[in-house]
C-alpha cells in the first residue's frame, strides 16, 4: 500500500466545507442573546473573533455571514 503525500492547502470543495460549517459556528456563536457584561459573552466574542481569523487565513478575504452587533446585511464602502 503506497502512502500519498497530504496537500498543502485545501481544495476549493473542502474550502466550501469548511465555509459551510463556520457559518454554522457563527450562527450559534451571535444567536443567544445575552449581557455583554457576563463571562459568557466575553468568550463567545473570543471565540468568534478567532473563527474570523480563521475563515481569513483559508479564505484568503472577508466573508459575509462574520458579523458582530449587526443589524442586517454587512456592505463595504466600496460596494455602494
């Protein structure tokens, strides 16, 4: 049994993946409705800014569904 070599990044299909189910992670991060003042809040927005970093460093850009205190869609400045 020959052994392949792992890849060095993910292919596009893995990458719509991993999209799928940090969007997931977001979901469920930004959902529950709590006082920022609780220790709760505060490690859920630790861990939400780390999924952001994340989805950064596979992607290689911003993605859409990453947003905190919003109140609908997220556009850029230069989207108009």
């Amino acid at each position: 049994m020959a052994r392949s070599k792992p890849s060095k990044q993910l292919s596009e299909t893995e990458i719509a993946t991993f999209l799928t189910a940090a969007e997931a992670l977001h979901r469920s991060i930004v959902k529950p409705f709590i006082s920022p003042h609780c220790d709760h809040y505060r490690q859920t927005h630790v861990l939400h800014e780390v999924l952001l970093k994340a989805v950064r460093d596979v992607t290689g850009k911003e993605v859409e569904f990453i947003q905190w205190h919003t109140t609908g869609p997220v556009r850029s400045p230069e989207a108009g």
